[in-house]
C-alpha cells in the first residue's frame, strides 16, 4: 500500500538498463491509482502507483509494463 510521506524507488522494466537508484517522496494523490511524486531536488512527477516498489514488498522490483521495440 503506497502512504503519504513514505519514500519509495521506482520499478525497473525487463530488457530496459536502468540506473536510477533515486527515491521519490509521494506528496500527494491525483487520483485512485495515480501519486505525485518529489524527488530529492525538489522536482515533482507523476507516477501510477504500480511503478513504485511497495518497501513491504521489495523483491518485486519489476514492472508488468512489456514494452517491444519496432526495428
């Protein structure tokens, strides 16, 4: 369950290298499944609340998103 306050990373997409390390704050709630996010420079996102790796369940740091890429 994502709370307010509470610092959370964002899930990483299978076959896509990432090396974002960075936690983002969630500061409010856009709607049922949506957060606004700040990170540690004060900028602010939008991330739908499956992008973020629950602390409770931390083994699950994969999102379900499969993106395919057109060659």
């Amino acid at each position: 369950m994502i709370e307010l306050g509470k610092k959370y990373k964002l899930k990483k997409i299978k076959g896509f290298d990432s090396f974002d390390n960075e936690y983002y704050k969630v500061i409010g709630f856009y709607n049922f499944d949506t957060v606004i996010c700040e990170n540690a420079y004060g900028e602010r996102f939008v991330f739908m609340k499956e992008f973020l790796i629950d602390p409770q369940k931390s083994d699950d740091i994969y999102s379900d998103l499969i993106l395919e890429r057109n060659k």
